[in-house]
C-alpha cells in the first residue's frame, strides 16, 4: 500500500509539474505549428497550441469559419499573449 501512494504522489506530481510548465511556455510561431505545411493550422494541429496555455478556442480564431486557422487569423493568438 505504501508503494502504491508513493507511486499515485509521484504520477500526480510529474503530471502538475508538466501542466506548469505548459502553461508558462509561449504559443509556436505559425510555421512551426503548421506541423504539415499546408499553410494552416487544422483542429490537431492547435490542440499541440493549446497544450503551450493558449486559452482562445479554434472557433474563437477561425473567422472565416473554414475550419482551419490561417497565418492572418493566428497573429491574433500571438498578439493575445505578448499582451
């Protein structure tokens, strides 16, 4: 039992740990986002954003509502964090 709680402390504490850290990190350029390099950021793509403390949904920055963010619309995000 005893290794058991210290195991379920140390799970929790790596997994507090890391959010803290993603959450002080600053979001990617868009280059670096657009991990497939179609010249826009689809919904997993900006799921690895958000994991960086974004807090702006993908509706919230996809204006055209096309369903993908483009290097236009994600200069909102990085205006939003510089501020």
């Amino acid at each position: 039992m005893k290794l058991f709680n210290i195991t379920v402390f140390t799970a929790a504490l790596a997994l507090t740990t890391g959010v803290a850290l993603a959450e002080d990190a600053e979001p990617p350029e868009f280059e670096e986002a657009d991990a497939n390099s179609d010249k826009s950021i689809d919904a997993n793509e900006y799921a690895k954003v958000t994991a960086t403390g974004v807090k702006k949904t993908l509706d919230e920055i996809d204006v055209n509502k096309d369903g993908k963010i483009s290097a236009t619309e994600y200069e909102v995000i990085l205006e939003a964090e510089c501020e």
